[in-house]
C-alpha cells in the first residue's frame, strides 16, 4: 500500500511538472534557434497593410454591416498578382465586445479568403494612431482631402485610463489569440502599433496627457496575455522612431518592445540609406526581421529604393497601403494642416492601386513583381483599369473615393 501511495505521489509530482514546465515554455519569448528556426520555413515576406478601400477604418472593414468579403476578396487578388504573400491586418477590441462569435466567424472568411491567394496575414491587436475615441456602429465619412481621417484607435482613450476595463482587453486578446493559436493562415501576431504615438499632428490635443506612461505599463500585460493562448504564431511590436542602435540610446518603450518580441520588426518611412542603417542597427539581435511599414514616396521611401535592401537581408516587407479608397492614405501626412480639397498631391503618399484595380504607376507593379520573381513565373499583370471601361486615364481618387461613402 505504501509503495503504491509513494508511486501514484512520484507520478503526480512528474506530471505536475512537465505541466509546469510546458505552461512556461508557452508563456516565454522564443529563443533565437526557435525564432530563426521558424524564419527559415518562410519565404521572403512581402506584402501590404491592408485595409478594403470601402472601409475607413478597422471597424467598418470588420463588422457585420459592412464586412465585404467580395471586395476583400478582389482586392487580394490584385495583392497575388504582385507575388505578395502576407498582409498586416488590424482588429479592434470594441468589434469583440460587440460580438465574438461573429467577430471570430468573420476572421475566419478573411483567412480562407486570403488562403485563396496564397497570403498569410499578421494581425494586430492594438494600435495608438489616430482618432482616440472609437465608437461602434455606423462610422463617419472621410473629411474631404485629409490623410487617414476615420482610423481609430484600440483600445480608445477611456478604456485605457480605466484599469476596471482591462479584464475586457485581456478577454479580447486571450480570445483572438486563443481562437486561431495554431491556424497555419496566421503568419504572426503584431501586439500593438507604435505604442508610444501621440499624434501630435492630429489629436494630440485630445490624448491623455499620461498616454505613454499607461501604454508602458499596459503593454508588458499585452504580452502575457497573447503568450498565455498559447500562440504557435510569433509575437512582435515595432519600433519606429529614435535611436535602436543600443539598448542605451532607446526609450524605455523601445526596450520593452524589442525585448519582449520573439521576432523584431520596424517601421521606416525615410530614404535607402536610413532603411539601410536601421536594419544594421537590428541586425546584432540575431532575430529575424521584419519591417511591417514602409513606403511613403514624398518622402523618399519607395518600392525601388527599399526592396532591394530588403531582400538583401532577407528583411520581410509590408508597406502601408493597397488600394487607394476611404482612408484616403494617398494623401500626404501634411494633409492635416492643409487638405487637398482643391488639387491634387503631386505624388501619391501610399497605395498601389486605384479602387477600380488599375495600377498608380505600372512601372512599380513591374519592380514589385521582378522582385518577388512573379514576373518569372509568368502571372497575369495587374487588372488594366482601361479594360474596364475607365477610358484611357483613370478617374482621381478624389473622384473615386466619394462613391465608398
């Protein structure tokens, strides 16, 4: 009797620890052999953020009213076409709350979806741009001529100055993460989008005084959260502004972000030569790398001068911006201060292609397609706008994009 009480103690002592033991090993960042063990079954991540150019902002894309699977799903076909195969993709707290059946029902046609066309999406859970003060229902229209005017942040500026509201957040998280954990069509899991953005140019005024403190504090938990549903997916959080070319030149923010990523990635905004001096100073991680928002051509940042970098250091690329639509993200950042009601931007900011699938510029839908090698492979070019009845220039965006509203 003794020896079986002894047994059946030894026995539960081992399983309480291997239990132990995987529950750690689920809640910790990767290892480097993991994270470039995981990086070595990818192929060369290029793709877009990407939001359907009927929605204005995340949740006109995802709720119920207004979910298109149609559009979304001509849209990535253009995306293919290109030889892209991965889009960052934003949800939003308040669409769970709402409905998390539907919600999760609705992430699931997006997936099958984009597994149509070969592309594996990143989702991100929270973002800090723009409009502090989300509310769900029906969303308001663009203000004419203005950059990105409908995004909304997640979580807003209420629920993050109320601690009682956290268990809702960590609901959200744990859920998502949780529902699609070990769904191959997930590429990876983006915690929250530059945390520390007060957007001084737009809303500044209307953020929390104490936001950066409250992100800091918030996000570490993010982590934990997505860690603890167990993902097989890799989490991450870009930085994006400042010096990352030692720990000591960084931003608390900056620190917990790169620290707590089992795969690191950026944003950048600036010419060849900077693309190229932050990826050197990312490099010394020993990670993979992945820069999860480029392409701004105003402002030097352009498909020609970036992807060649890239590719050289086998850095994934997803620029801002698709299709031109309600986001109106062709529009340049200083459209804030002066909207372009009355003319034109010299050059579009972001964006590939018109809403009606016709190319911005041709020439770049080439490059992009000799560097993910479709062009090799032969694959149809991009849908000609003129094919379509548009004649032999397309209508402006500040033509096209009223008929979303």
């Amino acid at each position: 009797m003794n020896r079986l009480v002894i047994a059946m103690t030894l026995v539960f002592h081992i399983s309480t620890a291997a239990a132990a033991s995987a529950a750690a090993a689920v809640s910790e960042r990767w290892s480097e052999q993991k994270a470039n063990d995981w990086y070595r079954g990818q192929p060369w991540l290029v793709g877009s953020n990407y939001n359907p150019a009927s929605a204005i902002n995340q949740l006109e894309m995802w709720q119920a009213d207004t979910f298109d699977p149609h559009r979304i799903d001509r849209e990535l076909g253009w995306a293919e076409s290109l030889g892209m195969n991965t889009m960052r993709v934003y949800l939003h707290d308040l669409l769970w709350q709402q409905d998390a059946r539907g919600f999760k029902k609705r992430i699931d046609t997006f997936l099958q979806i984009a597994q149509r066309h070969n592309i594996r999406p990143m989702f991100v859970l929270f973002d800090s741009c723009w409009d502090p003060f989300p509310r769900l229902g029906r969303q308001r229209p663009p203000t004419p001529g203005v950059h990105n005017s409908g995004w909304v942040q997640n979580p807003g500026a209420d629920a993050l100055q109320d601690p009682a509201q956290y268990p809702r957040l960590e609901a959200y998280v744990k859920g998502v993460v949780g529902a699609f954990a070990r769904d191959p069509r997930v590429l990876a899991w983006d915690v929250w989008n530059e945390p520390d953005n007060t957007n001084n140019s737009s809303y500044g005024k209307r953020e929390p005084a104490n936001k950066v403190a409250l992100v800091q504090a918030l996000l570490p938990k993010v982590f934990a959260w997505a860690r603890a549903a167990g993902p097989q997916q890799p989490l991450t959080c870009a930085v994006w502004k400042g010096d990352w070319s030692s720990p000591e030149k960084m931003t608390a923010m900056d620190r917990i972000q790169i620290e707590s990523s089992d795969v690191i990635s950026f944003h950048n905004y600036d010419n060849p030569a900077e693309f190229e001096k932050r990826v050197k100073w990312l490099l010394p991680y020993n990670r993979p790398i992945l820069c999860t928002e480029y392409m701004a051509r105003g402002n030097r940042s352009t498909f020609q001068g970036t992807l060649p970098i890239a590719k050289k250091y086998r850095v994934a690329a997803i620029n801002w911006g698709l299709v031109a639509g309600k986001t109106q993200t062709y529009l340049p950042w200083d459209s804030w201060q002066r909207p372009y009601t009355d003319r034109e931007p010299s050059v579009w900011f972001h964006e590939v292609f018109y809403p009606n699938g016709l190319p911005y510029r041709f020439t770049e839908v080439a490059f992009i397609r000799e560097m993910t090698g479709k062009a090799a492979a032969g694959a149809a070019p991009a849908r000609d706008g003129r094919r379509a009845g548009v004649g032999s220039r397309p209508a402006t965006p500040l033509r096209i994009a009223p008929s979303f509203r």
